[in-house]
C-alpha cells in the first residue's frame, strides 16, 4: 500500500476530510470466515489435554498413572465427521 498515503492526502483536497481534520477510509474486507466446529474443538481440546499430561510426566508427576495419547485419534475422527 505505498500509495495510501497519497491518496489520503488528495481526500483531502476533495473535502473528505471530517469537520475534525481526520481523514476517514471506509473499506471492506471479503473473507471466507472458518467457524470452529464442535469435533474440532473436542480435537483441539484432546491435543492439549495430551500436551499437558505429556509434560506432566516428563516433569515426573504422575509417574504410575498410565496414558494414551489419542490425539491422532481425534484428528481421524475429526476428519471422519467432516467426511460425512
């Protein structure tokens, strides 16, 4: 954008500029917005849930609790349900 400034200087010229001596640029942006779903969210939750608990042992907490991580899991399920 390195002519933004010259185009906001020329507004000016025009009478663009607010009865404050702001120049104002309205603009729009068109973007595909991804709402989160709920099996992604669960997936995300999984993936931190099994982050922690891995930290947790390497730290050497929780040293006789068994653990699986199913973060893989997860993603194929996620991926399952988008599937369908």
């Amino acid at each position: 954008m390195p002519g933004l400034n010259e185009a906001a200087a020329g507004a000016g010229g025009r009478g663009e500029v607010g009865e404050d001596g702001k120049v104002r640029a309205y603009t729009t942006v068109s973007a595909n917005v991804e709402y989160p779903t709920d099996s992604g969210l669960l997936a995300h939750a999984v993936t931190r849930i099994g982050t922690l608990v891995g930290r947790i042992k390497t730290a050497g907490g929780a040293t006789r609790t068994a653990f699986r991580d199913a973060t893989k899991a997860a993603a194929t399920m996620v991926h399952a349900i988008g599937a369908t």
